[in-house]
C-alpha cells in the first residue's frame, strides 16, 4: 500500500475568508484590519458564548463577586 500524503491545511481569515498560512504575521486572521474588525465583534457583543459556564470555581467566584458588589456599603 502507497503511504498516504499529508494534506496541507487550508486556513481561512474568519473575518474575510482570504486563504491564509500559519506562519503569517496576522494568523489566524490576514491583516491587523480583520483582527480588529473580529475584536469588535466582541466588544459589541455581536459574539456570545452560548454554553453555560458549569465550572465549579468560576461559579463560585461569579457569586462571591455578585454578593460583594449588590451587599451594599456606599462610600461617599
């Protein structure tokens, strides 16, 4: 039997699509421009993430941190 070939990958910018290598400066996007097109994305909220965050310590600071915050002391 042939040894089978190693395919290249082919890796596209997520924000235009370009093909681009990993070895690029930008990677895994084509150009500062399209990094910070996707970082405003964020920013704005336009990307979520959609799973519940079921880890036990980031609940348990999530909570300690509400409490903190909605307990009460004003200063001023």
């Amino acid at each position: 039997m042939p040894a089978k070939k190693k395919s290249a990958k082919v890796f596209r910018c997520p924000t235009c699509g370009q093909l681009v290598q990993p070895r690029d400066e930008d990677f895994p996007f084509c150009s500062d421009r399209c990094r910070k097109i996707d970082l405003g994305k964020w920013a704005s909220g336009a990307y979520k993430i959609s799973s519940p965050v079921l880890d036990p310590e980031v609940l348990e600071d999530l909570d300690s941190g509400q409490a903190t915050r909605s307990g009460g002391s004003h200063e001023g």
